[in-house]
C-alpha cells in the first residue's frame, strides 16, 4: 500500500471525525428529556475527546508529509452524509451510535492501510481512537436496553 493512500485514509478519518464533532456538540445542546443530564454530560465528553482526536489526526497528516484539509468546506467534503436533526434524546442516542459505527468501520481499513504502508505510527494511532469508539458504541447500546 502506498504512502498517498495511507495520507488519503488518514484524510478520510479526519472528515468523519469531524462530522461526528460537529454532530455531538449540537446534541449535546439541543438534548432534552428525563436523561437530559446524563446524556447532556455524555455528549460534552464525547465532543471534547473527538476535537482532540481532530488536532491528532490532522498533525499526523502534517508528519507524513501532507496538508491537512483546513477549510469547513474541505472537512464537511469528507465528513459523510449530513445526519436527520434528531428531535429525542433516543434519536439522538441511536443516531450517534450508527455515526460511531460507521466511523469504527473507517478506522478498521484505515489500520490496515497504515500498517500495509509500515505506518505503524498511524496504525497505532488510529487502534487507539478504535478502542474509543467502540467503547463509546457498547456505553450507548447498553443504555438503549
């Protein structure tokens, strides 16, 4: 696997990372209901973890010797479809968790790539926000029971 490719994967990750980001913090504003607080507080550590994870992805870009998209318009490009506004505090649980298995589906070939390109910086990396993901995937799944 080449090296652009590995760089174009690791673009990719950052535009869903984005869109998740951007996704969360506008639940976790507009989140209302008998969990308000709980999911009020789930929501800001979600948002607050993937904005570091967008400052991370986008450097390791800059390390591999590439630009990192820095446009609104370049990010939202990449970020995937744009999700329903989600009007209940379910929808939102449940939209939250396709967009975080959608994005774990992502990294799963985006460490492959890395590590076909001996990246195994990025590969690590991207194992780490993997981790993240599905930990927050099996957190929101189990409150849906």
């Amino acid at each position: 696997m080449s090296q652009q490719s590995n760089i174009d994967s690791l673009t990719q990750v950052l535009g869903e990372t984005f869109g998740l980001y951007v996704q969360t913090h506008g639940y976790h504003w507009n989140v209302e209901g008998p969990q308000f607080r709980q999911l009020h507080m789930l929501f800001e550590e979600q948002y607050q973890n993937l904005w570091a994870a967008l400052d991370e992805i986008a450097e390791r870009i800059r390390c591999l010797g590439a630009y990192a998209p820095g446009s609104l318009s370049e990010l939202m490009a990449l970020a995937g479809d744009t999700p329903a506004v989600a009007q209940s505090a379910e929808a939102m649980v449940d939209a939250l968790i396709k967009a975080n298995s959608t994005i774990a589906d992502t990294l799963r070939e985006a460490i492959t790539t890395a590590q076909e390109a001996g990246d195994e910086v990025s590969a690590g990396m991207l194992t780490d926000r993997l981790e993240w993901h599905e930990k927050e995937l099996w957190m929101m799944k189990s409150s849906r029971k």
